[in-house]
C-alpha cells in the first residue's frame, strides 16, 4: 500500500521552516515560486493482505477536525489505507523527502522492506488512543510515521501503469498558467517554464515522495535518514522539505493567524459529522471505495490517494500592513477593530476560525464549538461583504 493525501487537505498542519507554510507559505518576502510539476498517487505493494480492522474502544483526541468514528464501515480497511490520508498523522516536525528511482529493480525489492514502516490509517488511530491517554499523564508519545507515493514518471519507471486520473498523468506543469503562473522567457506551450519557479523544481526529475512525521524534530530526522537508508543506492534524494507545527499560541493557525483545517468534508462511514459540516463519499478521497468517479481502477491502487504538491510564498507582513491601513469604519469599531473586521470579511472567518456569517462585526469565541463553527449557510441578513 502505497499512498498520498493532499497536503492541504485536513488536520493539525506542519509548517516548513525556512518556507514557513505547508504546501507552502513562507513569511519571508522573496517573489520566487516553486512549482512542482509532479502530482503524486497512492499505490498499495502487491500481494497487501486485505485484514479485518477492529473498531477502537478508547477516545481519541477530540481537538481535531477530522474524529475518526469509533465504528466506522467494517467495509473499508484501515489497514490498507495510509494514515496521512485518513485521519491524518498527528505530528510537530515532518518532512518531505523527494526522490528519483535509480535502479527500479532493486528499489521494488527495498519498498518490500519498506512498506512494513508504512504507517495506516489503523496505526494512525491507535496512535492518537495512544497520545490521548499520554496527554492526562503529561508526556509525550514518541512517533515515526511514514507515507509514500509516486508521480507519474515514477509509476512508468516501475511499470506500474497508472490508476487512471487524467491529471496526475499530466502532472501540474501542463495547467501552471491556468493557475496563474507567468511565463518565463522562452517558455512554451509544450514546455512551460514558470518566471519564479525554483532551480530544484523546474530542472530535478521527481519520482516519488516519502514522508516523515515525528513528535520531535530529533525523532523526525531520524525517521528521514532510516527511510534514506532502507532504500538506499536504489533513490537519489532531490529535495527535502522540512516542517514544524507552530507552537504556542499559533498552534493550529496558518501564517496570516487564521485558525486552518476547520471545515474539512467529514468522510462517510469514517469521520465524525459536525453540524453543518458538508460530507462525502470515501471515494472522493480514497481510491477503489464508493463514490469514486473511476470504476475500473487497478488492484495496487485500491486504498490510495492523489497529492498535489504546490510551495508557493505567502506575503504575510504586506496583508497585514493593507488590513492596517484600510480598516473598515464603522461607528463602535477602533481603528484596531476595523483592521480585523476588513480580514474577517476577506478570509470569511475571523483569526480564531468564528465564521463571519455568524460573527458579521466583532469575533465570537462562542463559536469555536465544533457543533457551531461550521453551522452556517451563508444566509445572513448582513453577510458582512465590503
């Protein structure tokens, strides 16, 4: 079982280093984009046993916005399914660490050993069990979680085919000006070459991605260099990114302060639905289950995903300096007041994650239940638009 999340797709994020956002948004101000040009798939090793998973009798932390189910669908394995997919890795240091195949042969025989450190959806919620119980003792539970998926050009490498989504197979390079990327000189239709894309990821050739999540950056670096060596002359490592959560009080929030990962779909049969939260099939997410648009997919993607992979510059001090200097005006509101409203109308939430339909002036700490901060419709009388 080999497989991929989005990376912006649910949870407690990580947050690069020196870029400063997950998939990616750095502080600092330099203009460069990197695109990558590869979009990753899941994929599951041949010959995976399909084993019953037993449902988790202990709760798990409710401080996320993915709650595994204590019952979820006996018809889905965990066990087949990635944990950084479903229900997410809990983590405060990852790493990204791209690669290229230097000898498929040998590498499908390391990824045999390697796929036995693969960490599940099951482990995942046994870990959080785990970490709960760890939490009313005040110690910390020690980590190693691995994830793995390919591009394109790393499944035609090891003659694998490809589990049929028409975007993957194109990867992001060919749609890069659809998402507004300019045109560096010389770039053409058939060969796009973005002005700001980073030397790494316009030239490297990237077959696949392993990533690393730990409670610790010491735990996480010794996770990267274990998996490096398993695999070893068998890959060449061309990139690695490396994150941590942000501590204290902008734990859980995005580098513009905006509480993330709060309205994420709560999966069928998996996730525990909020009040208002929107819901899908697993299929939407997870290769092979109900709902998913593709009916004929391959074997050794059941249970898989697809990433996309985008670093890109966030400019924070200039939001904030343009929220400072046009605050809305209203009678009642500061100065400092109508800065953060002006915010709150552009993100559609406040800092602390209240919505703006249910907080239209003055944020509300109120709605920070679970059972309210998705609870609306976007019906307000006053929806607060400037």
């Amino acid at each position: 079982m080999l497989a991929l999340r989005s990376v912006s797709a649910a949870g407690r994020r990580c947050k690069p280093t020196h870029l400063r956002g997950l998939a990616t948004t750095p502080r600092t101000l330099p203009s460069s984009t990197a695109l990558p040009r590869y979009q990753f798939s899941s994929v599951r090793s041949r010959g995976m046993a399909q084993v019953p998973v037993g449902q988790p009798t202990k709760p798990v932390p409710e401080d996320r916005s993915i709650v595994p189910l204590k019952n979820p669908d006996p018809s889905i394995d965990l066990k087949n399914i990635q944990g950084d997919i479903y229900p997410t890795f809990p983590k405060k240091a990852e790493q990204f660490i791209f690669f290229s195949i230097t000898d498929p042969v040998v590498f499908r025989k390391k990824l045999g050993v390697f796929r036995k450190q693969l960490t599940s959806a099951a482990a995942v919620i046994e870990n959080l069990q785990k970490i709960e119980d760890a939490r009313s003792k005040g110690t910390i539970v020690p980590l190693t979680q691995y994830q793995i998926g390919f591009s394109f050009t790393g499944m035609k490498t090891l003659s694998i085919g490809s589990p049929g989504d028409q975007e993957l197979m194109d990867g992001q390079k060919k749609h890069a000006e659809e998402l507004g990327d300019e045109p560096a000189p010389g770039s053409t239709a058939a060969n796009f070459i973005g002005t700001h894309w980073t030397k790494d990821w316009r030239e490297k050739k990237i077959d696949g991605v392993i990533l690393a999540a730990s409670e610790s950056d010491k735990s996480c670096n010794s996770a990267v260099a274990q998996a490096i060596g398993i695999f070893g002359s068998s890959i060449k490592v061309e990139i690695i990114e490396v994150g941590q959560a942000r501590p204290d009080e902008n734990k859980g929030h995005e580098h513009f302060g905006y509480l993330d990962g709060i309205s994420q779909p709560a999966i069928k049969g998996l996730v525990q639905k909020h009040a208002g939260q929107l819901e899908c099939d697993p299929g939407a997410i997870i290769m092979g289950l109900k709902g998913d648009l593709f009916t004929n997919r391959p074997d050794w993607s059941i249970g898989g995903s697809v990433m996309a992979f985008r670093k890109l510059h966030q400019r924070v001090p200039e939001f904030d300096r343009f929220l400072e200097d046009n605050p809305i005006r209203k009678p009642g509101l500061t100065f400092k007041e109508g800065s953060e409203l002006r915010g709150a109308r552009m993100v559609g939430r406040w800092k602390s994650g209240a919505p703006i339909d249910l907080a239209p002036e003055r944020d509300d700490s109120s709605l920070l239940d679970l059972e309210k901060i998705n609870d609306f419709d976007f019906q307000t009388p006053d929806p607060g638009q400037s």
